[in-house]
C-alpha cells in the first residue's frame, strides 16, 4: 500500500500570527495571478494552488471563484 504523505503551506514570515486569513487570501491571489502571468498549465502555479487549498475553508474559495466570475472580487488580481 502506498503511504500518504500530508502536506500543507510553509511557513512565511510575512504571517507570523496564528490566524491565518491574510495567508490564505494572499495565496489564492497569488495562484491566480500566476495563472493570468503564465496560463492555466504552468507548473509553477500548482504550488500556490496548494497552498491556498491547504489553507483555507472551501465556502471561502467558492465565494471567491463566484465573486471573480461576476467581476466584484475584491483583490488585485
């Protein structure tokens, strides 16, 4: 049987705190502009998916994903 391996985001220093809002948010920003910089294949980008999926609640992202679509996402993306 093959083992699991869990991973989730490093740590960064730029979120020292144990809330981690601001981390997740800056993650799926992230992600995305990668995304917009180098297409929807680019390996480098699958790290911040990670990332961000490791960090935060799934009701967040589709709340984010819907907010994108309809242009009212309130990031700089």
């Amino acid at each position: 049987m093959a083992e699991i391996e869990l991973k989730t985001a490093p740590a960064d220093f730029r979120f020292p705190t144990t809330n981690q809002t601001r981390h997740c948010f800056t993650r799926y920003v992230e992600f995305h502009r990668c995304v917009a910089a180098k297409g929807d294949e680019a390996a480098d980008c699958t790290r911040f998916a990670k990332y961000y999926r490791a960090l935060c609640p799934g009701e967040w992202v589709d709340k984010w994903n819907e907010q994108r679509e309809n242009g009212t996402f309130p990031g700089p993306l």
